[in-house]
C-alpha cells in the first residue's frame, strides 16, 4: 500500500611512495555486504548549484510495509523493491508510480537508465525503464553477493563463489567472468572502462570492462572498505584507518591520510578538495593534489553513507532523523532539514527537469520516501474576469 501526502597539514599526512609488491592471491570466497546501505553513491553529474537546501518537500510516498531494499535511482526515477514481489518505478520529479512490475530481487537494482537489473537468487533479470515490461533473465550460477553496478559495457554482478560476471544489457548474455583472486571486501566500483574490486587481504584490482582481464593490482596495508573513481585518481578507504589516493592508470599511491576511524562510505570532490566521513563521526576536506588537511569538523551523530556534493555545499545523511548541510569552503554548518525517520542511504541528488528543480531524493525508515528542494509557487496570470458580483457600469451625467 502506498499512501500520498503533500505535494594545514599534520603529522597524520604521510605522503607514500609506490609500493613495488603487487602480487596474485588465491581462494575466492563469498562478499558480506549489507545490501541496505547500498545505493548509488559518489559524486553526481548533475547540476546541483541552485538546489535549495533546506528547501520545502516536494512529494512524499510511505509504503506500507516498507521496502525491503534502498532505491535503485536514474536521471528520471526511483526504483523501489517492495515486499509483495514487485518493482515500483516513481518519478522522482512528481512521486507519481510510472509503472509497477512483477520483480523480485534479493540485491539493491541497478539502472543503466534504459534497463533496470537486479536478481531473483541466482537469476539475473532486466526490466525495460521506460514501460517495465520483461526483457530477459540470466542465471548467474550462484547469489550475487552485492548490488549489481551498471557500467558502459553491462551488468557487473559479484557472485558467492567469488567471481566477477558482466551480463550484456540488451540481451542479457554473459559477456565474461572472471575468478577474483581474494574474497572482495569493498563495493564494486566502476568508470568509463575499468572495474575496481577491493579485496579482504588489501589488494586493489583494477579489471578491464572489455574483457574482465586484471590490469594491475595494488596491495595495500590493511582490508579494503570502499572505493571512489574520482578522476584519474581512487579514494580507497582502508581498515588501517588510511585514506589513500591512487592513480587509476596503475594503482600508484599518490598519497595518503590517517583518520582517526575507517572511512566506510564514498567520497566526494570537487576541482580542490576531496571529502570523506570517517567512523570518528569526523567531516574532512583534504588538499585534492597533495592531500594536506584543509578542515575537519566534528558531526553530532555517526553519517549514513557518503557526503552528497551540491554546489557549495556538502549534505550529509545521519542516524538522526535529518540532513545537515556544511560549507565547502570551512565546513562550517549551515542548515538542517528534518526527516520523518532515520536515513537509510545516501542522499540523492536528480536533476532538473520538466520545470521541477533540482532535488533531493531519501528513502527513510518507516517507508518514508520523499523529495526536497525548491518549491515552486503557482504563476501569477492576468485575470480575464475579475471574481466577486459583476456591477453595472455607472454612467457620469455630463456636466456642461
């Protein structure tokens, strides 16, 4: 049921030197992934400097029961897996349901933006996003162990026996699989034409999509968390309480950053500065190029996945029931808005579009799914008859 209501540096910075030990590994093995927290995530490439924050809400759906997955999202929807065995696709400019489709799916969707993925167990399917209608269905071998990522060239699903499986998007063939050399511990991460897996022993893999051949391999000191394609450069997250920067051509370690907790979710940058939130409740600007601290800032509760980059300001999701915006420049807290319920994903930033201006997208416990920006006022038209009792004219006597 879906109910509708209103409409510097310090001694923490080590700069790091290549790390000549790149070696394959052996045994791969299931990825244990809480599937609730991931949605789409890392810097957004839509247009974001006139968001209003904290804006008005612009629609609000509660389901009832609530989701059993975050929202899988695109340039025009939010997909939401519902505990009847259905796929919801809401338009995420009005909240109204652009199609409902029988699909159930044990993994958090993804969208390529003209086919919707998921899995049914061990059987991969595609949904046509523009009507939902049925397109194929793949049998993976074995349970996807995470959330599929939508890449140029398909589908990429990690699977319980350790393997890495591109499924064509038109067809849903299987393009190639590739055995990992270690269990993966970080969500899968993709660009343009590579695949990035972090690996339980430390070891960044860099895969090319073409093929699923391993370009290069990197091994860093502690388990990989999570990882961010920013660039040519990766933010890695490391359980060493590192946060290091990578150059994607070869897995070289650019630089590094101790924090005083691991940084678990994705980060965000823009032209100067990268952003993380790390288990310390901490917020952080750090020097895009040489990784100097610019600021950090204490958060008044543990964040819910990454920082969402909107113009120049960076909003963050939290176990409180609401979202906090800072300021790029010093960090410095701004605004807040209050949610109906405890975030349960990053933030989602959708563009402009049909008149509705950039917004914020959040589902939230208790089912609560809704949209945030500018609200927009109806438009002052001339009146053509003026309301009220219609008088006569009243003729003036002419005065001679």
């Amino acid at each position: 049921m879906v109910q509708q209501a209103d409409r510097t540096s310090s001694d923490r910075h080590v700069r790091a030197a290549p790390d000549p030990g790149r070696r394959a590994g052996h045994a791969a093995g299931p990825l244990l992934a809480l599937v609730i927290l991931l949605a789409p995530a890392g810097p957004s490439p839509v247009r974001a400097d006139e968001l209003a924050f904290p804006g008005g809400v612009l629609w609000h759906l509660t389901f009832d029961p609530p989701p059993l997955l975050v929202p899988a999202f695109d340039d025009t929807s939010a997909y939401v897996v519902l505990q009847d065995g259905t796929v919801r696709a809401i338009d995420h400019a009005t909240g109204a349901t652009r199609w409902s489709a029988q699909a159930s799916s044990s993994v958090v969707p993804a969208s390529s933006g003209r086919v919707l993925v998921g899995a049914d167990g061990s059987i991969a399917w595609g949904l046509d996003t523009e009507s939902g209608r049925a397109l194929w269905r793949h049998d993976l071998g074995a349970k996807p162990s995470a959330a599929p990522v939508a890449t140029p060239a398909g589908a990429l699903f990690l699977v319980d026996t350790g393997d890495l499986v591109m499924i064509a998007w038109d067809q849903g063939r299987e393009v190639w699989k590739t055995p990992l050399p270690d269990r993966a511990a970080a969500p899968l991460a993709s660009d343009k034409d590579r695949a990035w897996v972090g690996c339980e022993d430390g070891r960044m893999l860099a895969l090319k999509l073409v093929d699923g051949q391993i370009a290069w391999t990197r091994r860093l000191p502690g388990r990989i968390l999570v990882v961010t394609p920013i660039g040519d450069r990766l933010v890695v997250g490391s359980a060493d309480n590192f946060v290091y920067v990578l150059r994607a051509s070869d897995g070289d370690v650019n630089w590094r950053w101790r924090t005083g907790g691991d940084v678990t979710a994705r980060a965000a940058a823009d032209r100067r500065r990268i952003y993380v939130v790390s288990l310390d409740a901490m917020l952080r600007a750090l020097d895009r190029r040489h990784g100097d601290l610019r600021w950090q800032r204490p958060l008044t509760t543990r964040a819910v996945g990454a920082p969402l980059l909107a113009g120049n300001l960076l909003i963050l999701a939290g176990v409180s029931p609401e979202l906090r915006a800072f300021r790029t420049s010093d960090g410095g807290s701004t605004a807040s808005a209050p949610m109906p319920g405890r975030a349960l994903h990053s933030p989602y930033l959708a563009p402009a579009r049909d008149q509705v201006p950039t917004r914020i997208v959040l589902l939230t416990a208790g089912g609560h799914l809704m949209a945030l920006g500018q609200t927009v006022e109806p438009m002052l038209v001339p009146l053509d008859v003026i309301p009220g009792i219609q008088l006569k004219p009243e003729v003036l006597p002419i005065i001679r």
